[in-house]
C-alpha cells in the first residue's frame, strides 16, 4: 500500500516508525530537519514543501496513494491537504487529524468529505478517563463498542493476592479475562499456565470491563474508586478532560491562571468548579485542600510546569497523579518522579490513525509499550486454517487471542471453545509480528 503523510511531527514520525517495515510512505513536512531524521532512520521518500499546497502534493507524488495521513499540527493545513487528497488521489481513504472538537462535529454530520476525523484532544480525555476508572492501571483501551477492556496494569508488592507468585493454573484469575502478556524488563512472555507474575512486572489483560475493574481491586486493594479529581490545566486538552470525567460523574476542580481562559471554562463546564491561580503556590493549595484530592491531571502546555505540579502535589499529599506529555524526553523524567500515569496525545492520535494502514478487517488497534506490541481487531476469513478449531489447538505463535466478537455480543473464549468464520478476534501480538497473524486468520 502506498501511504501518503503530511506532516513529519510527532504524530507523523508514530506513524511512520508504526508502518515502514509493510508500505511504501511518502512523507511531506517544511521542516528540513524532521525529513532528514525520518529518512536517515527508515526506507521513506520525503518531500520539503507545504502540505496545504495542491502543486506540492502532486509533485511529492501524492497520486496513486491508497492511504492519505494530514497530521500536521495545523487543522488548516489537514484539512486542505485531506480536500486536495479528494482530487489528486481519487479512491484513496483520507484521515486528518484535529484539535477542534468542531471539525468533528462537522465530519460526523457528513459534512465535511473525509473517511475519519481524529482529534488529539478528545483521544487524550477518552485515554484518561479510562485509566481514572480501574484502579492501578497504566493504559486501557476498548474494543466491541466498550465490552471488551485490555488494560495494561504495573503489579506492585504488597498487592496481587491469589494470582500472584502463583502459577496462572492455579491463580484465582477473574472470571472473563485472561492475562494476555507478562513484560518483565526487557522481555516479554506470552503466559502458560505454569507462568508466574511477580512484583514488578507489567502485566497486560484482556477482559470484559468487571473483570478489569475486579483485576485493579486485587492489584492495589489499597485504592478506592476515584470520584474527586483536580485537573491542572484549562487548556483545549484539559477541558475535555474535565468534560470527560464529569460524564462519569467524578467531581472534578479546575486550575487554569489565565484570567480569560478560566472564565469561558466556567461557562462551558458549569459543573466544573474553576480556579484562577496557577496551582503552584503552596498556600493555594493548602487553603483548597488540594491534597486530599484522590486523583491530580496534570495538562497545562508545558512539560516541566506539569512535572514540578506533579512533584507540588505529591508533597501536599495527592497520590495518584497523571501528566499529559509532549515531548518524548519527558515521559522518561516523569516516570523517574513517580508520576503514575503519562498519556501522549500524539501517541493516541498516532495510534486512532495507524489501524487504517492494516488489514481491511481490521475493526481497531491499540498500542502497547510504544509500539513494541499491538492488539488487534479483526474478523476472521472464511478460509483460515483455523475455523472451527479448538482454541488450545492454535498454532499462532507469539499471538494470543483474549476476546472475540460473534454478532454484538463479546466472548472469552476456553481452549474448547472453537473459532467461526466471521468471528471478531482481540489478539494480542508484538508489533513486528502483525503481518503474520493477518495472514494467518
């Protein structure tokens, strides 16, 4: 397949390094450098021009493509770049990606002329609504309209009673789900059932939302479910994630310093309770009690604002805490501070794109660990070898399939179980191995 990138940013490069190895990717950027990065590390043609530019994207090359990716962080230049992309590359899937909740509105009232509509901020609230609602959990994400949950969970001492150090045939595993990978360091194991988790691993889980929920309750018993949260930040991506958590009925505060900016949040969020300050002064937040909050969101634009908030916060007594970042560096500093949780926006966006360069079957795919691991959607042909075998019975080497989809209704299968043509499997798999579980179902 032919893909066809505008925009070599962060979210650009994600895709990329994501699709490389399968297709062949033409890259347009005006940054010079950004080019040079991505073609001195992968086999991509890049082209220096503005991507809004009809005569640029024909002379990059932009006909025949079959995948055509707007990423800049520009919404003006995606969106010009994905009408161009109508007339240039007739027949070619064209996604775009935004930070205006608007566009998509607009897209989905059939209003605007493209396959699909990504916003990086609405991703990044979804992400973080998701890890607020199952304690101890790292990432999640959700598949089969959110009756399938794959959580990944970080397994400290202390926690882990019944499926802890103890082999996973024996372990009291909750009902509807199944332990879908062990990362320990540097490897990762696909679980046999004489496999055991031991403190410190990270532990991905394949389950239906109780079971993620009751794995969370045996992995940190100590925490309770989050209903108060203060969000640091009133920004784009911090007021969807105040919108977000109120949708679940959290109570959520607000810390936004800029005078007007907190104004117009007050007013679009009335259940949101807005602070005008800048949630780093020490008396603020001792005054508001900010500390017995259960839970700190730490999205203001700038990386090491986020990361002293964080650090403020915890010293006041705030225990679990989670950073928006923006720069990959700083992923690495915040988990260095014990920050629980970082969500990149350019990663969920990256990752919403990504699944439109895979198999047509393919229904959704998340990320994990940085890409080194994918789990896939996907519905079964009906000329794969393995219909209608028992799932003990299936080859599918460093693959495990944890749910699947028949008609509307989400399955956990057991290894009697049999696979039917037309099935929807969650599989979870390393990134470099994808293209062999495509084929192979």
């Amino acid at each position: 397949m032919k893909v066809f990138v505008v925009g070599a940013g962060q979210v650009g490069s994600t895709i990329v390094e994501a699709l490389h190895d399968d297709h062949e990717i033409v890259v347009v950027d005006q940054d010079a450098a950004r080019l040079t990065a991505l073609a001195y590390r992968y086999d991509v043609a890049t082209y220096e021009g503005n991507g809004a530019s009809r005569k640029t994207l024909t002379e990059a090359g932009i006909a025949g493509s079959s995948l055509v990716i707007a990423c800049t962080s520009r919404d003006e230049v995606n969106l010009v770049a994905g009408a161009f992309a109508r007339t240039e590359a007739p027949g070619a899937t064209t996604v775009i990606r935004t930070s205006n909740t608007e566009y998509v509105d607009l897209w989905r009232e059939s209003r605007l002329d493209l396959d699909f509509v990504v916003c990086s901020e609405l991703e990044t609230a979804h992400a973080i609504a998701r890890v607020i609602g199952v304690s101890a959990a790292v990432q999640t994400d959700v598949f089969a309209a959110g009756q399938v949950q794959i959580v990944e969970f970080d397994v400290e001492a202390g926690g882990g009673q019944g499926v802890v150090d103890i082999p996973l045939r024996e372990a009291r595993i909750p009902h509807d789900s199944k332990v879908a990978s062990v990362i320990r360091g540097e490897t990762m194991m696909l679980p046999q059932g004489d496999s055991v988790i031991r403190a410190g691993d990270r532990i991905v889980v394949i389950g239906s939302p109780d079971a993620a929920r009751e794995w969370g309750k045996i992995l940190a018993p100590w925490e309770s479910e989050v209903k108060d949260v203060v969000v640091f930040g009133g920004g784009k991506v911090g007021a969807a994630i105040a919108r977000a958590l109120v949708e679940q009925h959290i109570s959520v505060r607000l810390i936004e310093p800029n005078r007007e900016r907190a104004r117009d949040v007050a007013e679009a969020l009335p259940d949101v309770r807005v602070y005008n300050a800048t949630g780093l002064d020490p008396e603020f937040l001792e005054r508001e009690r900010i500390g017995r909050t259960q839970a700190a969101i730490f999205a203001m634009r700038d990386d090491a604002k986020n990361h002293f908030a964080a650090a403020l916060a915890r010293v006041h007594g705030v225990e679990f805490t989670i950073a928006i970042v923006h720069e990959p560096i700083a992923q690495k500093v915040y988990e260095a501070s014990n920050v629980d949780v970082t969500v990149n926006p350019r990663q969920v966006t990256a990752e919403e794109i990504v699944r439109f360069a895979r198999d047509p079957r393919t229904h959704q795919l998340a990320m994990i660990e940085g890409d080194r691991f994918e789990v896939l959607d996907i519905t079964v042909r009906s000329d794969s070898e393995f219909i209608d075998k028992r799932f003990r019975e299936m080859p599918i080497r460093g693959a495990l399939i944890g749910a699947l989809v028949r008609g509307d209704k989400a399955l956990f299968p057991h290894g009697d179980d049999t696979l039917l043509a037309g099935d929807r499997v969650i599989v979870f798999t390393e990134a470099a191995n994808v293209p062999t579980v495509e084929r192979a179902l």
